[in-house]
C-alpha cells in the first residue's frame, strides 16, 4: 500500500465552495509537482545554453609562412600566448606562401591576421603589384623585426657575387611570398632579372635542392638564423656562403619607394660565415584587415607585447619586437586599436 504523504493544513472554510467548518487538505505531491516542472525548464535551459556558451570561443586563424622560416615558429608562439592568456579566445598559426598570400586571405576574410613584409603590405593597399586587382585594406598591429634578404650558394659553386647569378638555376621563393617579390625586384636592379633559370621553392625546399646540386642558389628574405639556412651550413661536405648585395639598395628605393635599408648578417650567424656580409633589411609587420574590432586590435597587441618573453624562447628575432619600431617602421597606417596600445606606452606617431 502506498503511503499517503499528504500534510495538512488549517485555514478557514469557503461557504461558497461548500466547505465545512474544519479543515482542507492541500497534498504535498501538488507542490512537489511544480518543482519538478520548475526543474524541468531549468535543467532544459542549461541544456541549450550549453552549446551557446561554447560558441562564444573567439577563433582565431594566424597567416604565417613555410615551416623552414621564422615566421612559422613565431606564429605559433603567438597562438600559444593568445590561446594560454586571453580567456575565451583560441589562435591556430597557419603554414602559408607568406607575405603576399597572407594579404590575399585577410582581404578575402579567410585569416584574421598575419605576417608580411612592409613592401607586399605597402603594394597591397596601393593596389599595385600582385594586388593590382585585388587590393587590401590592410593596417600594422605590430612592427615585428627586420627581415634580411639573404643571397646564398655554396663554396666551389664558382658564385662569388651576386651578378655570379647570371646564367645559373636558382630560387627565388614560393610563390605568392614576399621573398618572391624582393627577390626579383633586386635581380631587376642587378641587371640579370632575364638571365636566371628561376625555381619558386619554399627555402627548406631550396635548401634541399642545392644540396642536392639540382640548383646553384637562393634568395631567400627572413629572419637570422633561419632554420633551413642553419641546416645547409650544418650538411657535411658543404659550406655556405651569403652573398653581399647592399649597393642595390639605392636603385630598390629609387623604383619602388623608401622600403629598404643597408643592413649585414653579422658574422657566426651560420657555421663557416666567418664575416659580415652586407645586405638590405626590409621590416617585418603584424597586419589585420581595417575592419578588425579596435577591442580585438588592441587585446592582440597588449597580450603579445606583455609575454613578448614567450616569443623570444620561441626565436630569438622576437628580442627585436620594439616600442622604438612601431612609430617609423611601417609603410602602411597603424590600426587603432593598436596604435590606442602604443600610444599609451608612450609611442609617439607622426601625424
């Protein structure tokens, strides 16, 4: 037999419902019955705000480069310190050809933001170049370091200078990249653009294929050391040799605008460079699409710069991500939400 639960309760009786005198049982089960239903619509609610609250992580898709530079590493640092200090939020460093093909997918909303050389982000918001058609509304988050356009062969090559390029087989970068635009734009001004045989590898493919005497040299633009670079020094039997070429940057800005500096690889930078080789340095920035939310702008910088210590046990390059750069280093307009960081760091920016 089921037992009656039922509590009762005294209150007066209602003559019109013709209730007696005396009192009028209320059964417990009644109000345990609007509790469940209460339990129900809460326990139904949580359920659908479960895959809300999952929806609101924030992804985020990074442009880096090929997995034998330094963008790529560095890249997915930035991921890491994004993912690991900004709650809510979740950044994957993609591989890619680099400068121009990261421009190209944050104009076309495929990457939120991304590595480049100033010379491709300058082009693509001009319009000029590979952007002729396509160009992109572009700005700096950050003014990264300077990338240093590397010429190399190997010892015996019969390769001594630059203008040795003539008549040989050589790499002038992946498509798409910027190593690719700065290459031919220096083989342009050394009067020997039409007398190569071009290969357009990744430098870890360029690397491979010098040692495997399939080419006779590279031009690569990245940072110092570059992993690939620091392989072909380390293969046995082979000695590497950087090429100087820093005279041809007066006739880069002449053509194509205040874009380049004299630089040099300093000496020990790879294993049997046993001297300063001169160079021309091009910066290397952080950009966004302009539509970026100036809250997400500046989240980016504040984060990266506050574990800028993360990025430097990621490469060492990171050391030269400076408040001194961002104000002179880029061709192209600042975002707001970055410049509103920098600014109050005390960066001051030309009007």
């Amino acid at each position: 037999m089921r037992r009656d639960r039922s509590r009762r309760y005294t209150r007066w009786p209602d003559p019109d419902r013709g209730e007696a005198a005396g009192s009028v049982t209320f059964l417990e089960e009644s109000v345990n019955m609007k509790r469940m239903l209460t339990g129900v619509l809460v326990g139904a609610a949580l359920c659908l705000a479960g895959p809300l609250a999952a929806q609101t992580t924030t992804r985020l898709a990074i442009g880096t480069g090929g997995t034998g530079g330094v963008y790529y590493p560095l890249g997915g640092g930035m991921a890491s310190i994004l993912s690991k200090h900004v709650k809510g939020w979740e950044a994957t460093a993609e591989v890619t050809g680099a400068s121009v093909a990261n421009l190209q997918l944050i104009g076309q909303g495929k990457q939120d933001f991304g590595f480049t050389m100033a010379d491709s982000a300058y082009d693509a918001t001009q319009g000029t170049g590979k952007f002729k058609s396509h160009p992109v509304e572009a700005r700096t988050l950050m003014v990264l370091y300077p990338n240093k356009m590397q010429a190399v062969t190997v010892a015996g090559s019969g390769i001594e200078t630059l203008a040795d390029f003539k008549g040989k087989r050589i790499s002038t970068g992946e498509p798409n990249s910027g190593t690719e635009v700065m290459a031919l734009r220096l083989l342009e001004a050394a009067g020997i653009a039409k007398d190569v045989s071009r290969e357009r590898l990744s430098v870890a493919e360029g690397v491979n294929a010098i040692k495997d005497r399939k080419i006779d040299g590279l031009i690569w633009v990245g940072g110092v050391p570059t992993a690939a670079l620091t392989d072909l020094a380390a293969t046995p039997g082979l000695t590497i040799k950087l090429l100087d070429h820093a005279q041809y940057a007066d006739a880069l800005n002449k053509k194509w605008g205040p874009l380049y500096v004299k630089g040099s690889v300093a000496a020990g930078s790879y294993k049997g460079q046993d001297k300063d080789v001169g160079n021309i340095d091009v910066w290397n920035l952080l950009v966004a699409d302009k539509k970026m939310s100036d809250d997400m702008a500046y989240t980016i910088v504040k984060t990266l710069m506050e574990h800028k210590d993360e990025l430097v046990a990621v490469h060492r390059e990171a050391k030269n991500i400076t408040l001194e750069a961002q104000a002179a280093g880029s061709p192209i307009p600042m975002h707001p939400g970055a410049r509103k960081y920098f600014e109050e760091r005390g960066v001051k920016f030309p009007n």
